[in-house]
C-alpha cells in the first residue's frame, strides 16, 4: 500500500521541491537537535511531512504497516519537533527534534547504536602537506 499524497494539505512551495522516490515518499534522517546525533531513519509522504511541520510532532508513513504513525504515540517514546530543512537536491529530509526516551523501536537510544560496520578509517591530508611530501617532477 502505498500513500495519498495527492489529497494533502502541504504547501505547494514544499511540494514542488521534494523529490520523491517511486512511492512517493522522502527519506528523513531525525537527530537530535542539541547534540547532533543521529537518532533513525523513516519516511514521509507530503502528508506526513505536513503533519510533523504543523502538529509539532514527527509523523512518519510507515511502509510495512501502510499506515500514518506519529512516533511515541504508543511508546511514549516522543519527538517533538525543532526545526525541518530540506536538502539541496529535495530528496531527504533533517528533523531535528528533542526526543524523549527511545528512538529505535529496539529500546535504544538510536537505531545506529552498536551497529558499526567495521570501516577502514580514513585520514585527511591537506594539499599543502601533500606537496610537501610528493615534490613536484
């Protein structure tokens, strides 16, 4: 099932921006909005985006349920909303909220805790230092 953007309430202004993917939905990254961290990942339609810019509280559509969820409503793990942005080429979505108890429908904190991938770590180099230590032929 899929949602019923047309029939939102969301502003044309936002609307004409957003890039959705074939569903019609827009992924947005929710953090926490004074420490920075990265709290889940969930998706929107315009529906749901005009719910969390109007009610204060993040709504989300959810895909396995076919449903409109608003977080905590059930676990009383809220997210109230801070601020929304868009990114530069309107396919995602910054929620930055204050967030009250678990964000990850595991109990943790964040969806991303203990989750680490094992990446090689990468370091920067300035071109200056670069230089330096290449020279020129």
């Amino acid at each position: 099932m899929t949602p019923t953007s047309s029939q939102s309430a969301l502003s044309t202004e936002v609307a004409v921006r957003l890039k959705r993917d074939p569903d019609g939905l827009v992924c947005a990254v929710v953090q926490q909005h004074d420490s920075g961290e990265v709290l889940m990942v969930g998706w929107m339609d315009d529906e749901a985006l005009h719910r969390t810019l109007t009610s204060g509280r993040v709504t989300f559509w959810s895909r396995s349920r076919g449903e409109y969820w608003r977080k905590g409503d059930t676990s009383g793990h809220a997210q109230y909303v801070k601020t929304v942005a868009l990114d530069c080429d309107g396919d995602a979505l910054l929620v930055r909220v204050e967030q009250i108890g678990a964000a990850c429908h595991t109990g943790a904190r964040s969806c991303f805790d203990d989750h680490d991938l094992g990446a090689v770590e990468g370091h920067f180099v300035s071109e200056l230092a670069h230089s330096e230590l290449t020279p020129d032929e």
